[in-house]
C-alpha cells in the first residue's frame, strides 16, 4: 500500500491498522490497577480525582470545580445523575457533591435532597431538602456528609429565560 506522512517525525512510513494503534495505546498507556481507589466512585460515574497527583482525562482534581463533563443529549431536563439513580453501592466517606447533565437551553438549576421521596418530591425553595440554586454549572456540593447505609433521595428542577420551570424526577441512591 501507499505511505502516509508521520506528523511526528516527518518521514512517510507505511499506514498501521487500527488494531496496531489499539495495541500501540494500550502498551504505551497501561493503567494504574488501583486507578479506583484513586478516583471517588468510579463504579457510580463518578471519576474526579481524590487528590492532586493524578488526572483522569477530563476530570483533574479540582475540589471546588462547578462543572463534571456528562457525554449526551440535553434533554428539557437534568439528565444523567452521579450517582446514578437507583444506585445502591454509592461510597458515603466520597459522596460530597451531585452531578448531573444540565437540561437544553436552561438558565439555572434548583437542587432538592432528602431522606423521604415524598418531601423531595413536593419540595420547593423554602423547604428542609433545597440544596440551593446551580447557575452555570452543574455540580452541587453537599453541606453535610451523607451517612453509610441510608437511602437518599435527590431532585433538579430547571428554570429557563427566568419563567418556563421543569420540575425535575426524583433520583435515588444508597450508601455504604
């Protein structure tokens, strides 16, 4: 077959198959085995580093970043909890924001979370599970720890150009 120029050494070489570049990758980029003791809940989407010594491609250590980038389609609203819902493994001593993928076209994000469905369900503004309000971000830190082996539940409502309002579904996830 023909030659393709190499950008790195500026000399035509011939092509390499993508399972020669696969291969190439995994050899040169071998992950650290313990990479999910090092992250705080990987098994619950969510990849942000623990500390300062390592970054995990999108996510550096940031511990007061407002936004978590979320791959999809934004929906009319918040979309792709971390944890995700009905998880039932989420770590607690790790567990100190929410994440979620911000609706289309939203102006801000009002954030509810409880230990009973019904409350945050109904909640509004005012109430005990309002989290705050979320504006362009869509990472909300939690005041409190969560505690091990208890059920939470969490919600994100959508406000866009200051009227139109989406009240968000109810999430759950468990801790250990």
């Amino acid at each position: 077959g023909g030659k393709v120029f190499n950008f790195n050494t500026g000399e035509l070489v011939h092509p390499v198959s993508v399972r020669d570049l696969a291969g190439s990758y995994i050899r040169e980029n071998v992950i650290d085995p313990n990479i999910k003791t090092k992250l705080h809940d990987a098994d619950n989407n969510d990849f942000r580093p623990l500390t300062s010594d390592i970054s995990v491609g999108p996510y550096p250590y940031n511990p007061t970043a407002t936004i978590y980038w979320i791959p999809g389609r934004q929906l009319s609203t918040a979309f792709s909890p971390v944890p995700p819902h009905q998880a039932t493994k989420v770590i607690a001593v790790h567990r100190d924001a929410l994440m979620w993928l911000n609706s289309y076209e939203y102006d801000t994000h009002d954030v509810y979370m409880g230990t009973k469905k019904s409350a945050v369900s109904r909640a509004g503004r005012r109430g005990k599970t309002f989290l705050g309000t979320v504006t362009g971000g869509n990472v909300v830190y939690l005041k409190k720890k969560v505690e091990r082996g208890m059920k939470y539940y969490w919600r994100v409502d959508r406000m866009c150009r200051g009227e139109e309002f989406v009240k968000g579904e109810v999430w759950e996830f468990e801790t250990i």
